[in-house]
C-alpha cells in the first residue's frame, strides 16, 4: 500500500511539473519572431527561452559568427515589450560585446557587425520578467 500511495504521489510531482513547464510555447514566439528580421537579413537559427515559470535564471546558446557579417538577434514573446528578457552576448573569452539592455531601457533586438571569427556566447536573462518565456531568432547579412 505504501508502495503505491509513494508511486501516486511521484505521478501525481511529474504531472504537475511537467504541465507548468509546458505553459511556455516558444515555437509560438519564433514562428512571430522570423518575419520580424530586418531587411536584408537572411533567417540562420532560432532559440528557446524557457525560464521554466522562474526556475532558471539564465538560458545560454552558442554560434560561431564570422568576420565580416553583421547578424541579428531578435527577442519575441507575448506583446510588444520583451517582458524582462535580457539578450547579452559575450565572445570566446566570455567578454560582453552587446546586450539589449541599453540606457535603462530594454531592446528587443540587437544588430552585431562581428570583427572576429569564433564562438560567441548567446545569453538570455530574466530581469522582472513575468513569464519567463520567450522565442529568439539569429540572422545574418554579409
């Protein structure tokens, strides 16, 4: 009996955690994000911002840029305002380079003209965000 009542209760945990973390449809959030790019930019790849309701504070991607492009990074979610998302992207050396935090305002994208080829570190964090969640897409132009 106590096996049983334990393995409800695990059931019933995994259910619960699992419906509130699927209340973040990013693929949403992308689908609004790409037609977004500015002209002359061609769509590359697209990025999941799920903060789980608050329980990650922090969501990090990689891509190699290269010299000579400038790419675009671009935050979407529900309204017009990125609702506390913070874009910051850092090179190799994990040294900030931009970020849409800007004169006390947050932006919702970021154009980046990339002097150096190498990986580049983009990181989403949530600063009173409400629903932490989010869809990003990442596009170039030479």
């Amino acid at each position: 009996m106590k096996k049983l009542i334990f393995a409800l209760g695990i059931i019933l945990v995994t259910t619960s955690i699992s419906q509130s973390y699927a209340q973040c449809n990013t693929e949403k959030h992308i689908e609004a994000c790409i037609p977004k790019l500015q002209s002359g930019f061609t769509f590359l790849k697209s990025y999941n911002i799920d903060g789980q309701g608050g329980a990650k504070d922090k969501v990090e991607y990689s891509y190699v840029f290269t010299k000579g492009a400038t790419y675009q990074i671009m935050i979407c979610n529900d309204g017009e305002a990125t609702d506390g998302i913070v874009l910051t992207l850092y090179d190799s050396s994990r040294k900030k380079v931009a970020s849409t935090k800007y004169e006390g305002s947050t932006l919702s994208s970021i154009a980046f003209p990339c002097q150096v080829t190498g990986i580049y570190y983009i990181t989403f964090t949530f600063e009173g965000s409400t629903n932490h969640c989010g869809g990003s897409v990442l596009g170039f132009k030479r």
